[in-house]
C-alpha cells in the first residue's frame, strides 16, 4: 500500500503484526512493544507512556546536549580530512543517549571505545536477523541452526541479555533497599526508563518481571538508537548535498544562538523551526523504517471498494507512500524542506516515518529531540561537505540504501566535514573586551 487512506484504514482496523515477518524478530527481542502481539502490546504501552510524556522529555534535553556536543566535539578530529562514515559518530552518541535515558547508565563510548561492545553485539544481531528475513533459505530453524553464523549470533545476543539482565538486578535492588518512594524523590532530577516502568507496571514486586523488563528495554535501546542514529546520519548527508539548505539551517541558529556555544536548552527547540523541517523531509526520503506490516483479522473495505479478506498481510509501503506524487506533487523525488512550511498536510496518512494511528511509535517525540539538538550542535560547528571527487550532477541522485533492520546508506553515510570559521566570535570578543577597556579608561579619566 501507498495510498495514505488505505493505510490509514488498515492502520486503525488491523493492530496485529505479521506473525511471519516478526516471528524472527520476536525470537530475539521477545514481546517488546513494538513487536508484541496485541493482547501484550496494549497493556505494555500504557505503561510505557508514562516516561513519553512531554514533561518527562523536556528534563532530557541536558543529556541530548550533552552526549551530542561530545560528538561534535570527537567530530573535529576529522574536520579538514578526507571522505569518512558519520555514522560511526552518530551511533555512538545515539547509544550513549538512550542508556542513559532508558538505562540510567552512564556507557561513554563516545570516549570510550572498549565500551562499544555491547554497541556491537546488538549491531551484529541486527545483521544476522535481516539477512535471515530477506533470504528464504535461512527461514527453517534446522538449517539457520545448523549454520557457524547462529554461534555467532547467539553469543552476541546473550551478551546484550546480560548486559541489560546486570543492569535490571542491581536497578531493583537498588530500588528495594531504598523504597521506592525514598528511591524516586532522591532521583527527582530526571525520571528514566527503567524507573518509570517499574514503578508505573507495579513496582518491584508486582509490576514488570526481569524478563519483561528485558524485553522493554531491549526494544528501546534497538529502536531507540538506531531509528534516531539512521535519521540524523541521512539529514547530515542531505545537508552536505544541498549547501543551500544547510546555510538556511545555519542561519536559523544563528538567531537562536547568536555566535555563542551555549548549550541546547528545551526552549531553544521549538524555535528551530527549519530545522525539524529539514528533519522531516529527510525521514520523508528516506524513512528509516521503510515498511510496516499488518496482518488482517476480518475481511475490511478499503475506500477504492476493494475488500482485503481474513488473513491477508498488508505491507504498507511508507518509502512508496512518501513519495506518493498524487500527494506530494510532481516534485515528490525531490529534498524541500519548506514542504513542511506550508500549514498542515493534506491527509494525516501521507507521512508516516513513525507509523500511524494507535499503533504508531510512542518515542516519535524523543526521537525528534534528540536528532534537533545533535544537528543544532553539529552545524554551529561543522560545514558539511559531500564526498570529494562525487560529480555536481550525481549530488542529488537518490541514495544507495540497504535493508539491515533500519534502511541506511551502502556507505555508511560518507561525507567531508570541515569547521566554521571560529573569527567572528573571537572578533567580538575581543570588540568587547576593547570597550571595557575604553569603558574603564573614560571612568578613570573622569
């Protein structure tokens, strides 16, 4: 389907995943939300809405500046150099953030790559389990068993399982030593993950079971790094594509920041306007999930007439449905970002990065957040430039892309980045420091 009110039907009429195309999924993440069947999906994600409120994510924002002025600041390293994949700076802050705020634990392998391994292993089993998907042949459990790959595979993933299983432990017991009230008013500066679904499930007793809590977290370290990692890192290699856009954008924080290098404060967000435009029409282009599958329960009419009858799996097409021409225009191939200036979209369907309807993504905000406060930081910093020796013309062919769970780029998202000219706010400073001095000088006088 690309037809936005087809899926919208579909969408509302039909919650249940397809059970084949998941069921691998399901094998090593288990019933986390976002693949759960429904009768466990629903009362899961009313818990966890309670960490996706506004108010909660607004306290988030210190920490998404934080991790990302790190990676703007490792960035430097390569500024001035030749083609290099973005993406590994990217991820890596991506990760920081979400076990931070879903884990309440400090990793660092931003500045720390001994630290990436769990980074790793989750990378590996992601790989493992999209080219199971996409290759038939590997389907049957006796044949993918029977593999070297499935050791691998296996080791990473109990490496992820008892790295979160550590983290669980010593969350409750940490949580049963204090109580949980004494334990949550000694940490009312920041409400995390962990926290808010033990305490809103039941808490430590009655509410979510280790391995529920497993299967939570899980999902949202996966889902939460890598969909936030894949959106930033396309946004960064359109920007370095289209040096128009990317001057709009540095002017836009120009006006919010000025020349200073303050951080990014939950204020400043909803000011960078263009910004979250050119977001959305880079998950417009490229949506890091690129399907979403349903399967039918009940034959249900489309609005062409035509009727899906029981157990039918619908794939909607989200990459076909952004660039659907019958709503997005004959220019719909093409990156503009002023699109999403325009006053609202024709139909709510049309654009559906996160999914839609009741089963759509609960960290579609975090998400957002994380990736304007990482770009605000990175462009007040560093020009982007596209790849050298890459010809004008190709510069807005579309991109290369693969399936690995999330879409992203064949080459990891290469780009050349070099840093802003640091001269007018030394300039300034320095004109400041001369009229306290002339200042200072007349008062003496006087």
């Amino acid at each position: 389907m690309t037809d936005p009110k087809a899926i919208e039907v579909v969408s509302k009429a039909c919650l249940d995943k397809d059970e084949f195309i998941v069921k691998y999924i399901r094998a090593a993440i288990g019933n986390g939300s976002i693949f759960a069947p429904v009768n466990i999906w629903h009362p899961r994600r009313k818990i966890n809405a309670a960490f996706f409120n506004r108010k909660n994510l607004n306290q988030l924002v210190p920490v998404f500046d934080a991790k990302s002025s790190i990676m703007a600041d490792l960035l430097r390293a390569e500024a001035g150099g030749g083609d290099f994949p973005i993406w590994r700076y990217i991820t890596t802050f991506t990760f920081d953030t979400v076990c931070e705020t879903a884990l309440n634990t400090p990793i660092n392998t931003q500045k720390n790559p001994d630290h990436c391994y769990i980074l790793h292993a989750i990378d590996e089993c992601t790989q493992v389990l999209a080219k199971r998907m996409m290759q038939p042949w590997l389907h049957p459990d006796f044949v993918f068993k029977s593999l070297p790959v499935y050791k691998q595979y296996q080791h990473h993933l109990q490496r992820a399982y008892t790295f979160i299983e550590e983290i669980i432990q010593n969350k409750k017991e940490k949580m049963t030593a204090y109580g949980l009230k004494d334990f949550k008013n000694n940490n009312n500066e920041l409400s995390y993950f962990i926290d808010v679904v033990i305490q809103s499930s039941g808490g430590v007793e009655k509410g979510y079971s280790n391995m529920e809590l497993r299967e939570e977290l899980l999902v949202f370290m996966v889902a939460g790094s890598d969909t936030s990692a894949t959106a930033v890192s396309y946004t960064t290699v359109l920007l370095s594509r289209y040096p128009d856009v990317q001057d709009k954008v540095y002017q836009e924080l120009q006006e919010v920041f000025g020349e200073s290098d303050r951080a990014v404060t939950v204020e400043d967000l909803p000011k960078l306007t263009y910004l979250e435009a050119v977001i959305k029409e880079s998950l417009r282009l490229y949506p890091p999930v690129p399907i979403v599958v349903r399967e039918v329960h009940g034959d249900t009419l489309l609005p062409s007439g035509t009727t899906l009858v029981n157990e039918t799996t619908v794939v909607f097409n989200i990459w076909g449905t952004h660039r659907n021409p019958a709503y997005w225009g004959p220019d719909a191939e093409e990156f503009r970002p002023e699109r999403f200036l325009q006053g609202p979209l024709p139909h709510p369907a049309m654009f559906v990065p996160f999914s839609h309807s009741v089963r759509n993504c609960l960290g579609a905000t975090y998400a957002m957040m994380s990736a304007k406060t990482a770009l605000a930081n990175v462009i007040r910093r560093h020009r982007l430039l596209p790849p050298a020796g890459v010809r004008a013309a190709d510069l807005q062919r579309p991109l290369p892309v693969k399936y690995d769970i999330m879409m992203k780029a064949v080459d990891n998202f290469t780009l050349r980045i070099e840093e802003r000219d640091q001269k007018p706010m030394i300039m300034k400073a320095v004109d400041n420091f001369i009229d306290r001095v002339e200042e200072r000088d007349e008062i003496k006088s006087l």
